[in-house]
C-alpha cells in the first residue's frame, strides 16, 4: 500500500474518533459547568476540559473569558480550532475522498453524509439543548461511520491502519478525561463521595461510555482506586488505555504479517505494552497518576511518529 493512502486512512479514522472524543469532552465540562456551586467553578471546570485537550493556550489567544457560549464554538465550529468538530469532520472527509477507492461505499456515504449535515448547523443555533442533542449526534455518526467499516471493509492491511489510527486517538482520550480530575484521584481521597462530588465521577464515567459498565464490574461505591483501575487497567473495557494498547499491537502485528517485517512502531507499541501491563493502581499511585498519564501520552504519540516513519506517511 502506498505511503499517502496509508496515512489518510490512519488519519480518516483517527479524525473521526477525535470529533466523537471532542464531543465527549465538551459534554463533560459542559455539564460539571452547570453542577459547579462556587463562584467562577464553571469556567474552572471548562478550563480544565481545555487543558486536557490542550486547547487551553490556543483558547486563550481567541477569548478572554471560558464560558459555555465561547468554549463551544472553540470545540465545535471554529475553523481555525484543528481539533474542533468542524475541522475533524471536514479533515476526516477529505481524507476519505482521497481514498475513495480504498473504502467501501458504505463508509464513503457516512462519512460524506455527516459532514453535509454538519456543515449546515447554525452555531448561532446551538445552545443549552440544543448544545447536547448536536453532541449526541456527533457520537452516533462516528458510531454509524465505525459500524459501516467493521462491517464492509476486508481485513487487511487498510483495515490495520484504520484500526490503529482509532485506538490510538481512544487511548489518547481516555488519559485526557482522566488527567481533568487527576488530583481527586489521590490515595488519600479513595472514597468519591463527601468532599469530592460524585455527580463529576458518574460524569466522568459517562464520557467514557463507562457508567453502566462500571456497576456491572463494581458493585460497592464509586472509589478512585476503582475507577482509575476500570479505565486504565481492566482489559474488557473497550476504552481502557490497556485495551486500547492491546488493540493498536494486534493491528500492527497484523501489518507485520502482511509485509513480512517488524518496524519501530513495533518497538514503541512493546514499551507502551510494558508501561500499563508491568504496574497495578498502587504504583501507578505511589508514582503519581498525573505523570503516569503523561507517560502513556507520550508513549501513545511515540507509536503514532514511528508508525508514520515505518510506512512511509507524508
């Protein structure tokens, strides 16, 4: 497979898992917003939000003041946000259309379909509601677009690339809404309840698709030790960080298969393998969740660069 359509279906993927997550984030900092009691708590909460996708400096340049109007268009319709669903509907698009002739028709029309649609919403038509029925709607076109590929396309090496590219942009997402409340998540605060707020744990969880999930494994309270371990550690979570890692290896050892070689991303998905399968909660912990969750990011981002470098991506 060429280099060029390797690359635009890792990223065609990548882009549309990133607006389900763009969309996942904004609801999550939307809603702690309207929970938050304390004075200047909502921009708080939103500000964190942007952090966390590291948005919050290139905000900063464009608004002065983080409320729920101005994050939203930031998040959802500024052209000139990369990350913003505008631009990883229209970035997602384009990389289709590149490599029309590499998907089925049926991710084709999804695809081309959602950012018609997408592009004829009215910001100034978005608020409050409104705000989280466009959320919604972003969530099941990126679920729609997934279901046509995982039942359409053959399973090769296009298949592997656009399988990486989606768990790559999970993992990435799932150490974001993590890192938002970190410092909650501190071996002195085990019980989520009393002077942390559970309405912003379930919310949490809800982000990551993972509030029902979470009571059928857990049945006692909400504990950080718990949710921390449900969304890093437990592998039959489908947006832990390990099985994310377990995910993006498969596929990669799939391309292995394929051209008959083992690359460097190979050697970068093995240390980012070692980083969540050598440790449980209590080191992860006792060596600082925050900084753990800036590892595997720069772990994860490491397997993007020599997967690029290893098929040729330009």
């Amino acid at each position: 497979m060429l280099g060029r359509t390797a690359q635009n279906l890792f990223w065609l993927s990548r882009y549309v898992e990133r607006a389900e997550n763009m969309a996942r984030l904004l609801e999550v900092g939307y809603r702690m917003s309207l929970t938050s009691r304390r004075e200047g708590g909502a921009s708080e909460h939103l500000v964190s939000m942007l952090k966390a996708a590291e948005m919050d400096e290139a905000f900063a340049e464009r608004h002065e003041v983080a409320d729920v109007d101005t994050v939203a268009h930031f998040m959802m319709f500024d052209p000139a946000n990369p990350s913003s669903v505008y631009s990883c509907l229209l970035a997602a698009r384009t990389n289709a259309r590149s490599v029309r002739t590499a998907i089925t028709t049926d991710m084709w029309e999804s695809m081309n379909g959602a950012w018609l649609e997408f592009s004829q919403i009215k910001p100034r038509d978005v608020r409050g509601a409104k705000l989280l029925g466009l959320l919604q709607w972003v969530r099941q076109r990126s679920h729609e677009f997934r279901g046509a590929l995982l039942g359409t396309i053959l399973r090769d090496d296009g298949f592997a690339f656009l399988q990486a590219g989606n768990f790559v942009e999970r993992a990435d997402n799932t150490a974001r809404i993590l890192d938002m409340k970190y410092y909650v998540l501190l071996p002195r605060s085990s019980l989520v309840g009393g002077e942390i707020d559970i309405q912003q744990w379930t919310l949490i969880l809800r982000a990551a698709s993972a509030h029902r999930s979470y009571g059928h494994v857990y049945h006692d309270r909400y504990k950080a030790h718990n949710i921390a371990d449900f969304l890093i550690l437990r592998t039959e979570m489908p947006r832990s960080l390990v099985y994310c890692a377990h995910f993006v290896r498969d596929n990669l050892n799939l391309l292995a298969r394929l051209y008959g070689r083992r690359e460097a991303c190979h050697e970068a998905m093995d240390d980012l393998l070692k980083l969540v399968e050598g440790t449980n909660m209590d080191q992860i912990f006792a060596h600082g969740l925050h900084e753990f969750l800036n590892d595997f990011i720069d772990g994860n981002n490491r397997v993007t660069d020599t997967l690029s470098a290893s098929y040729n991506f330009y």
